[in-house]
C-alpha cells in the first residue's frame, strides 16, 4: 500500500503531466495558496516562457494581496502582469445573489480568455482544487462553461496536499491563511458598494496590524461580525476596547465576536443543501 508521501507524489506527477500536455497557459493568479502553488507547478514543469501569470485588481481584493501577489510572482521568476477589473460593473453582481461568485468569474474569464488568444497561450487555468467539489462554487461553473481548466481539481490535489508539497518547495505561501474576495463578507441578497468593500477592508487591515492572520470581518448592514479560530477568541476580547473604538471610526454601529469562530464560508451557512450541493452534481 502506498503512503501518504507517495499519494501526494503521485498526484504532483499527474499535475505535471495536465500541465505539459497544454503547451502554453495563462494562470489566473491572486497570490494565494492554491494558485501561488499552481503557478510554482506550472513553472516547473512548462518552463516561464510557456506561462503567463496575470493578476486581476479590483475593488473586491485588497492592496496587501495584490503587493503580495506581485512580489511573489517575482521571486518565482515568472512573467506577471496586473490588470484592472470591476466587479461592480458586471450586471447582476452588486445584487449579490447566491451565484454572486458565478459573474465575477465569468468576468475574469473575460478579461483573460481574450489576452491569451491574443499571445498565443492556449488555455486559461486557475486554481480550483479537489475539495471545492461538493462546495457552493458557481465559479466552477463558469469555468466549465468557458473552457478554463483547474489543473489542481483535475489531479485530485487537496488543500492539505498544496499545503504540504508548497512547503516542500520553499514556497513562502504554504501556511498562509485562506483568503477570499471582500465582497464574500456580505450576505447574499445584500447590496454590494464600494463602501462596504472598504470598510471591510479596513476593518480586517486593522485586525491583521493586531496580528490576527487568519481572520474575516462579515458586515450584517451596520453590524460587523468578527470571525477568527476558535483557539483565538480570547485574545480578541484582550483587546475588544481597542477593537471596538476602531471598528465604531471605520463606520460600523455594532461589533460582535463570532463565538463559533473562523470557517470558510460561513454565510454560505443560510442557504438550502440543494444549493450548496449544485455544483457537485454539476461536476459529476
């Protein structure tokens, strides 16, 4: 019986071979665990003139990220390019229906479809993954529907996995807190502004200066939600003056702690099983 070790080996081979079998991506990069992993993959197995990584700016990711994601791309030695994008320009999203996510990556997809027609790269890739299967993802969706490949998903890599293999590597994002855009914070069927992406931004900016790295701040109208783990919900309330005095100056009426702690996509906590489970079933 093969080990774990060998598992995840065998898994790396696989990634490699779906990559070399492309001849040439364009690699929708944010600089997060999952796609910093699959650009240092895509490196090493294409070589960087047969990848592009291009990073998408918008009002939904903040500026932290996108300096991280620059500098990143640099250390691996890959071309990089920013371009800038709105999401609260494609019809439909502001309104933040439960497939919010479904536009903004149709939109992305858009924007990079065109680019790597026009240079030549034969597909866009990004970086879906093996446990995003059986998850409200409607982005999977939009990337079925426009040919866009996930590399990670198709091997069968996990979470852990990229964690483990990136730290391997040297990789500087292999425990870097999960991240998703800002406008994940706000409840569906909530508008989405610019404002409420800032104050969001701000709020969790000033959460991570405290030195809080895995943390989310969910905006319920004037209410902001704090969620980080479990195992640091004391050090928030050693602080909770503090806390609360700058969240009131962001522009926030109330500030609550989550007492169930952080969990990735926890708003998606509302919504009917059948609709959580809709993208499976469209993957199966």
């Amino acid at each position: 019986m093969a080990t774990i070790e060998q598992v995840i080996d065998q898994k790396y081979a696989k990634l490699g071979e779906i990559l070399q079998s492309m001849n040439k991506v364009v690699v929708a990069f944010s600089g997060g665990v999952d796609s910093a992993f699959l650009l240092k993959a895509a490196l090493e197995f294409m070589g960087k003139d047969r990848v592009l990584a291009i990073t998408a700016d918008s009002e939904t990711y903040p500026e932290r990220e996108k300096l991280e994601a620059i500098a990143l791309a640099g250390s691996l030695g890959a071309p990089h390019e920013v371009i800038h994008t709105s999401e609260l320009d494609i019809p439909g999203y502001a309104e933040n229906p439960t497939n919010r996510c479904y536009f903004c990556k149709n939109s992305l997809f858009d924007h990079l479809i065109p680019i790597a027609h026009a240079r030549g790269y034969e597909h866009v890739v990004f970086g879906a993954i093996a446990d995003d299967l059986g998850e409200h993802r409607p982005g999977l969706q939009a990337a079925h529907e426009r040919g866009v490949r996930a590399p990670l998903l198709e091997a069968g890599i996990k979470k852990s996995e990229i964690r483990h293999l990136s730290r391997k590597f040297g990789l500087a994002t292999w425990d870097k807190p999960s991240f998703a855009c800002l406008s994940s914070r706000i409840p569906y069927g909530e508008a989405i502004t610019a404002e409420k992406l800032s104050m969001i931004d701000r709020a969790e900016d000033f959460l991570i200066q405290l030195g809080f790295r895995q943390v989310r701040v969910r905006q319920h109208d004037t209410l902001a939600r704090i969620e980080v783990p479990a195992s640091e919900l004391a050090d928030v309330l050693a602080v909770a003056e503090t806390v609360h005095a700058k969240l009131k100056e962001i522009g926030y009426a109330y500030v609550t702690l989550d007492l169930k702690g952080y969990r990735s996509g926890s708003l998606n906590e509302v919504l009917a099983p059948q609709e959580q489970s809709v993208q499976a079933a469209a993957q199966a």
